[in-house]
C-alpha cells in the first residue's frame, strides 16, 4: 500500500503549522505538528472513553467527563486517566496527511515533512 492510500485522509499538511495542534473530533483524532514532523494520536480518553477537549495553544488537552488532563504527547498529566492517548502511524503524501489506526507508533514518532 503507497502512502496515497495509506489509512484516512486527516488535512492539507499546510494548513498544520509547526509547534500546532489540531482536533478531529469526526475522525476521533488529536494531530499535531513540531520540529520533527507530523504525528497523530487518539482523541479517545484512556479513562473511560469520552472525547478529550481541543488542545490548548501548548497541546494540554482536559477530558470533561472526569477532568483527566494530557499533554501535547497525549501523556497524562494527572488521571483519573492512568493510560496515555495511543499514538498511529502517520504518512503523507503529496502534501496530503493520512493516518492508519491500524498501526499503534510511539508517542516519539513524528512523520517528516518533505
Ligand atoms: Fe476521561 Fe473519565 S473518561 S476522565
């Protein structure tokens, strides 16, 4: 499978600044950019499945259900939540960001932008 292909379309890697986060809250999915790439984790509280809220302007996201607090990572700041939020394999191509939530990454991984 080519990275054309590959998982779900998620955005234009433009409209993706560096040091920036964004929501998908249809696609279920936190996106963010830094220095080393693009990555992608799961919206989905590891405490008892609601949501987590957009990330703030540093990445720290709060879940409302039960306040879990996580970072730009996805680790937890403080629970209930004891679980970070599972991170998936990114790839793009031709400026297209595409994401398999088939493919569990580490919370370090980051896609480069070519
Ligand atoms: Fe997120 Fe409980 S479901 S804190």
């Amino acid at each position: 499978v080519g990275p054309c292909t590959f998982g779900v379309y998620v955005g234009a890697v433009t409209s993706l600044a560096v040091g920036t986060w964004s929501r998908t809250a249809m696609l279920g999915l936190i996106l963010g950019r830094d220095a080393r790439g693009v990555f992608a984790f799961s919206a989905t509280c590891t405490h008892s499945g609601c949501v987590v809220g957009a990330p703030d302007t540093s990445g720290n996201m709060v879940c409302a259900c039960h306040g879990s607090r996580f970072d730009g990572a996805g680790r937890v700041l403080n629970g209930p939540a004891r679980e970070p939020l599972q991170h998936y394999r990114v790839r793009i191509c031709a400026g297209r960001v595409r994401v398999d939530r088939g493919e569990f990454v580490a919370d370090t991984d980051r896609t480069p932008v070519t």
